[in-house]
C-alpha cells in the first residue's frame, strides 16, 4: 500500500502533466485499483482524474455542492479509506465557485438563500468565520472553507481519524484553478514536511 505522501507526490506531478492533450491520451487506461479520494465541489468544471493526470477510475470521486458533508460522502469516504485502502484524501475546491460567492452575498447581505442550498451557505460561512478569511477575497474563502471541510472530515468520521492517527492516511485540502492547476492550502496527517502536525497550512 502507498503511503500519504508518496501518493500525494504521485498526484502533484500528476496535475503538472494531465491537464495538457498529451496527459489525456496517457489516462484512458482504466486503473485497476484507486490511488486516492476526491471530495469536490459539484460545479467544479473538471474531472478529477484530468486534474491530476490519474487514469479513469484510478480516483473514488465524491461531490457535492459547496462541500457538504452527508452520510453519503462519509460512507463514500469511509469505504475509500478502509475497504480499498486509499492512502489519501483530497478536498478540492475550485476558483470562481458558485458555493463561494453565494457565501460570500449572504454575508454581505445578512441574508441566507432558501431551500437546501442554505445548508451549504451556512457551512461556507462558518468556514470564513472560525478561519478569519477576508470575507472580500473569494480565494481566501475557498481556501479556508476547503481546510475546514478536511477538519470537519477528520472530527464527524472516526475511520478517517482512525487512519490519519495511524498514519496510513491523510487529508490535502487544495483548490484547482480554470485551467486545472493545483494549489494546496492545508494538510491534514502525514503528507506535509512536518510529520508530527495534525494540521499544516502550506
């Protein structure tokens, strides 16, 4: 089995070479065995697998809008990680996210949407507050909502806090720009330069 960082490395340099044509024609292969989990933003315009240049199925792919977090994306989450043994889990936002700038109206307006979007709204918001975001700049507030959303992860599933704990998985917690290009903001276990930090901000 990979370890968190090693996989992590995989990806990276994955994302460097599969958002290009050539990197498409190098993943068609179907993976035999996933390397990694993705929890994304539904809107998100790109498939996981393009973004960092992983084969197709090589990634459990799991998506809501804004990150919300149901029994579903744990149960999800919990099977990658135990079952198949995923080494890692990636949080990925992405720029210009509907989630974002709707969190970002409501705060500004004191006003939340109606309906089941508001679950997400108040979710992103609670990620802006206990992160100190600049309430103004939507690349703060997904990055702080993409860190809280690892956190949250690590403190509603005992399985995933189980294998962080153990060192046999860990949680990067990353945005992905219109173009696929990665930029990791947090970590969450053993795939920063500090193995002894549960939470590193890189």
């Amino acid at each position: 089995m990979s370890d968190p960082l090693s996989t992590w490395k995989r990806m990276s340099t994955g994302n460097e070479i599969g958002v290009h044509p050539v990197g498409i024609r190098n993943a068609v292969r179907v993976a035999d065995k996933p390397l990694a989990a993705v929890f994304r933003c539904a809107d998100a315009g790109l498939p996981s697998e393009l973004v960092f240049g992983q084969r197709w199925g090589s990634l459990v792919d799991v998506s809501t809008w804004g990150h919300v977090i149901d029994v579903g994306v744990l149960a999800t989450l919990e099977y990658a990680v135990e079952s198949l043994e995923v080494p890692l889990v990636v949080v990925l936002g992405h720029d210009d996210c509907g989630a974002m700038r709707a969190a970002m109206q409501a705060w500004t307006e004191a006003a939340l949407p109606d309906g089941a979007t508001r679950i997400a709204v108040e979710h992103a918001i609670g990620s802006m507050v206990r992160r100190g975001a600049d309430k103004a700049s939507l690349e703060a507030v997904t990055a702080a909502h993409v860190a809280e959303t690892g956190l949250a992860l690590l403190e509603r599933s005992r399985v995933i806090a189980r294998r962080v704990d153990a060192g046999r998985c860990a949680i990067v917690c990353a945005t992905a720009d219109a173009r696929g290009w990665i930029r990791a903001w947090a970590t969450v276990g053993a795939v920063g330069e500090d193995a002894d930090s549960l939470l590193e901000c890189v």
